[in-house]
C-alpha cells in the first residue's frame, strides 16, 4: 500500500524569542559609552591602550544570560581575549576575573542608582 504525496506548505511564521547571539550584541551606542566611561585606559590594569594593548569590549556576564546587552553589562579591556596574560582572556577564563568581571557590573549598577536616586 502506497501513500499519496500531500505536500504542506512550509509555515510562515519565524522565531518568536531573539537568540542569545542577537541579545549579546554590542550596538554602537553601548560600544561608545563603555568607551566614553574607560577613557582610553583597561577598566581591569587601568593601562592605556595602545598598539600593544588593544581595546576590547567584553561582556561581563555570558551573553545568554542576558535579556539585552547595556552599557552596564560591558567593560574596555586589553586583548585580544586569546592571548594568556590580558585582561579579556582573564575575565573570561579564570575564576578571579571572572569574579572581578561580577564586581565590577556590580559597581556600574550601584554607581547608576546613586547617579538618579
């Protein structure tokens, strides 16, 4: 016994909830005010940035724990986060600038609300 081909029509519909890359973005209005707030210098070493030392703007927290990715939620520090030995690469793999990265939003968030309250 054969069944007959009835093709369905593929729905139109898309995602519905963005994706974490999408959340984890850095526009460049957030990219600025990290900028503007580091002020040419690793917010982590407090170096200034310079051919040896790029800048990098790095998220905090993981992207996907996000809602959407503020100003707050990104630090400038020297990368690149490949290379042992930079800030970038401590925060994101070593328990102390991971911990450092947790205080330090922490700081920008209490800094805000005594900013406006």
């Amino acid at each position: 016994m054969q069944f007959p081909l009835r093709p369905v029509p593929k729905p139109n519909f898309g995602r519905s909830k963005p994706t974490a890359k999408e959340r984890g973005k850095i526009t460049k209005d957030v990219y600025a005010k990290a900028s503007a707030r580091a002020g040419g210098r690793c917010e982590c070493c407090k170096e200034p940035f310079g051919w040896d030392r790029p800048a990098e703007c790095a998220h905090l927290v993981r992207r996907w724990k996000l809602p959407e990715t503020t100003d707050k939620d990104v630090a400038m520090l020297c990368g690149p986060a490949v290379n042992t030995g930079t800030c970038h690469n401590a925060i994101d793999y070593t328990a102390a600038g991971r911990k450092w990265a947790e205080d330090f939003r922490l700081e920008l968030y209490l800094r805000e609300g005594n900013e406006n309250g």
